[in-house]
C-alpha cells in the first residue's frame, strides 16, 4: 500500500511537471517575439524635395520554423507604406500591392528594385540622404519589428 501511495503522488508531480513544461511550448509558439525576424541591408531611394513618393528595400529574413505573415507597416514620418510588386500587365509593367506577404519558415522576402519593394506614400518631410527613416513592421507571430532604413542615392 505504502508503495502505490508514493507512486500515486509520484506520477500526479511528474504529470503536473508536463502539463507546465508543454503549456510553457505552446505559449512560446503564440507569443509575440521579434527575436526570429531580422533585417539585411535596408535603405530607401532619395528623391527630389517635391516628389512625395519612393520605394524602400531590404531582405527580411524569418529565422522560426514556422512561417509569419506581414500584416501592417507604418511610419510617423510617411502617411502611406504598402509593399507592392513590379508585375508585367498587358505588355505594362506596372507597380501593384502584394498580395502575399508571407515570410516562410527558414526563408526570406528580398525587396528589391524591380520586384518586391516597399512603396511609401505621402512622404511628411524632405528625405535628406544619409538619414534615417523608422518603419514599424507588424508581423502575425513576431509583433511589431522597429527598423532605420537609411536613405541613399542608388
């Protein structure tokens, strides 16, 4: 009797022990964290003073082993920033809004001159080259990603 006692006691600790140990895996997994998002080589295009739109570029990478959707973009800076996508329309190439901004799992969104890239929209203030523009990225997983995006004549 003594023996199926202890045992009794024994598996209900090792079974509360689990039931903390994978609530705490499951919580990781819907918590917001930025930890696996990160940024390669941003920058935005300078433009004369009076044009009150450009195009911003980076690779974002998505270093989790689960996909994690772009959801808004924002700026205090810019009223406007969408992500679009140069597609080739009726022999027009023509910018267009994405309509995927998935990151897969391991993989990468490469914004670049020509395909992807950010297009930002009713810019407040003059870009002055060399400067820095904070963009807000919300992700579905990750929350919201602050990034500088520096901007360069290139």
């Amino acid at each position: 009797m003594f023996f199926y006692k202890n045992l009794s006691k024994s598996l209900t600790a090792l079974f509360a022990l689990f039931m903390m140990m994978s609530s705490q895996v499951s919580l990781a997994e819907t918590t917001p964290s930025n930890e696996h998002i990160s940024f390669n080589v941003p920058w935005i295009r300078a433009m004369p003073p009076m044009v009150m739109s450009t195009a911003g570029y980076a690779e974002i990478h998505n270093s989790s082993h689960v996909a994690d959707k772009l959801i808004r973009i924002w700026s205090p800076t810019i009223n406007k920033i969408e992500i679009h996508q140069t597609k080739q329309v009726d022999g027009v190439f023509k910018m267009l809004p994405a309509e995927n901004t998935t990151i897969p799992p391991k993989g990468k969104l490469v914004l670049q001159p020509g395909g992807y890239h950010l297009m930002l929209m009713g810019i407040k203030s003059s870009l002055v080259e060399n400067e820095n523009i904070l963009i807000n990225f919300e992700f579905e997983r990750a929350g919201v990603v602050q990034m500088n995006f520096p901007i360069h004549k290139k």
